[in-house]
C-alpha cells in the first residue's frame, strides 16, 4: 500500500493536475471547470489549495478562498 501525501501549494503544475482532475472524477469538459489560473488568483488573495497525491498522481484537492459576510471576513 502507497503513502498518500498532501501538499498546500500555488504551483501551476498541481493546479493544473486539479484540472484534469475535475474533468477525470465529474466528467467536465475544459469550459466547466476551476481552472488554474483562477485557482492560482484565489491562493494569491488568501485562499489555499491543498492536494493529495499517490506518488505523483493527484487523487484529490480543496481549494478555499476568503469572503466577506455581513461585514465579515470568513
């Protein structure tokens, strides 16, 4: 049995390893879904992406970003 791993990370490798993910698991085609670059913007305002790999295969990501509520960051 492999070791998962899991890396906080803006590297437009892995993003774009989330990429073809999302179209691998959800069945999306390019236009549907998070792109990179839009992954990248949301790690540079306060977001994180978080990735997990078997070996060098990503098997899962989460991507989270800042917002304002009622005046509120959360």
């Amino acid at each position: 049995m492999s070791a998962i791993s899991y890396t906080i990370t803006d590297a437009m490798e892995a993003l774009q390893q989330a990429e073809e993910l999302q179209q691998a698991v959800w069945g999306m085609t390019q236009s549907e879904v998070l792109g990179a670059t839009t992954m990248r913007w949301m790690t540079h305002i306060g977001g994180f992406f978080i990735g997990a790999w078997d070996k060098d295969v990503m098997i899962g990501f989460c991507i989270a970003s800042l917002g304002k509520r009622e005046g509120k960051w959360v």
